[in-house]
C-alpha cells in the first residue's frame, strides 16, 4: 500500500460550496488549526480540509499565499489529519496559509485526485471548489502567483498532475516521493484513467505556458524508494529534453515520513521563494 501503513506515522462555482467551522486550535509555532467541513457539488456530500493559518494572521490585516498539501493514497476519510509533522517544519519555511484537504473517503479510498464521473470528481473539487471556499473565508492572494500545490507520494501524483492541468490557478507544483500516472493501490500497475491524468503527456502544455506564466516545477524521490525512483528519473530526462527549467533531487532513504520531514524545510523554501509574498 502506498501510504496507508505509513498514516501511524503520519458547484465548480463559489454558490455551489458552504461550509461549517470547527473552532480554530492554536499550536506551539502560533498557528491557528482550523478544520472545515465543505459541502462540495462535485463529490455529493461533505467533505473536510485543515486549513492551517500562520502565526499573527488574527491580528493583521495581511493577505497570504496558499500551500494546498496533498496526502497519499489509499487512505480514509481522515487522512488529511495525518500530516501534524507539516505544520512546524512550514512555519519554519515561510509564513502561508496551508491547506489540507480529504482526499478520500470510506468506498472511495484510492481516488487519484482524478475526475471519474459524478459525484466523484475529486479533480474538480480540489482546483475549483477549494480554491474558491478559501478565497472567500480567508485572507489569500487570489491569483496563481499566490498558490502551490505540492503532495506526498500519491498526493505528489495529484498535485503535479492538477496543477499542470491547471495552470492558470498554481505557479508552484511539487512532488515529493510521487509519480506520474495514474495506478492501483499497490503504485505498481498502471489503471486507465480520463485524458490529460498521464503528467509525461502535459509537458508540451507545460512549455507553452512558461513563455507567459511561468511555473516552478520541481520533484524529488528517496534513493532506497521501492517503486518510484525509475519514473522520477524518466520525468526529469523528459523535461531536460524538452527544455523545462525544474529542480530534480534523489535523496538517500526510502519513502516514508522521515524522508519527507528532513527536506520539507528546504522544499517549502523554494516554493517560498517562487510564490508571492504576504502582503
């Protein structure tokens, strides 16, 4: 299973979209922990995301970029809860509001972030509904220069593959320990998938949007990872070949949490680096 033995570890349109607040939980960086609950057209029902907001957000009048943080697959409906380790090590990083969203739910547990049909459209909720929901109940930067989506493992699939196939809304795409197409839950077997879900058959878009948008693509595996170094390597010789300015690293250790939190500093540093700065 991909990430699932690690988790011990570890309307399109605005009207189409409420919510219902938890009350905010303050950690010991000074961010506040903010769990919402969405009712999203896209996947019939309710749906969860922590939004996790800086240190002096609810006493400034500052407006922030937004890291959106994509679990693993399989996983269960509280997955998205599993990423306490993320929170410090962005504060550490740079000052954002960090969203992250459920990316599945009972019956429905290997997603792939992919849009299936109705009322399973995961693609849909998270670059569309989510956007929107945090756009209007938080103080965000509303343009692509204020948002990055990055992920780990199969969240690092989702992320590199919907923010390619949505680059007017993310001028930051990460992957860490991912891949690059769509599989089963084991990550060996490839499984058919809609058009535009093979990240190799987007670099061509990738290349033409660059000239006027440009994007900061970059994506790293650990050397001892038991699947996926040989497409990460594939994915980098592509982009080189095709002239795509990314950052590229293999690291020692394999793929799980601890891997993931000794670069997550540097990773989100980039990323800082690429996206707009509170304002």
């Amino acid at each position: 299973m991909r990430v699932l033995s690690l988790l011990g570890r570890l309307s399109i349109l605005l009207c189409a979209v409420c919510c219902a607040v938890a009350g905010p939980a303050a950690g010991a960086s000074g961010q506040l922990s903010v769990n919402t609950q969405l009712k999203s057209a896209a996947l019939g029902g309710e749906m969860h995301a922590l939004v996790v907001l800086p240190a002096g957000y609810a006493t400034s009048h500052v407006r922030y970029p937004v890291i959106y943080f994509l679990h693993g697959l399989p996983a269960n409906s509280s997955a998205y809860l599993h990423n306490a380790w993320l929170s410090s090590l962005a504060a550490q990083a740079g000052k954002a509001i960090l969203v992250e969203p459920q990316g599945a739910r009972e019956g429905d547990t290997d997603p792939e972030y992919i849009d299936w049909g109705v009322q399973r459209n995961w693609a849909t909720y998270l670059t569309k509904e989510l956007p929107a929901y945090v756009d209007s109940h938080f103080r965000t930067i509303r343009s692509r220069a204020g948002r990055a989506i990055i992920g780990v493992s199969a969240g690092g699939y989702g992320a590199t593959m919907l923010g390619l196939d949505d680059l007017d809304e993310y001028s930051v795409i990460e992957s860490w320990s991912g891949y690059f197409h769509a599989t089963d839950p084991t990550g060996r077997d490839t499984i058919a998938a809609p058009p535009g879900t093979n990240v190799h058959t987007l670099i061509a878009t990738l290349v033409a949007s660059n000239r006027s948008q440009p994007t900061f693509l970059g994506f790293y595996v650990g050397r001892g990872d038991p699947i996926f170094v040989p497409e990460n390597e594939q994915f980098n010789r592509e982009l080189t070949a095709a002239g795509v300015p990314h950052a590229f690293a293999v690291y020692p250790g394999g793929h799980d949490v601890e891997l993931w939190a000794a670069h997550a500093v540097a990773w989100l540093g980039l990323a800082f680096k690429h996206l707009a700065t509170p304002r």
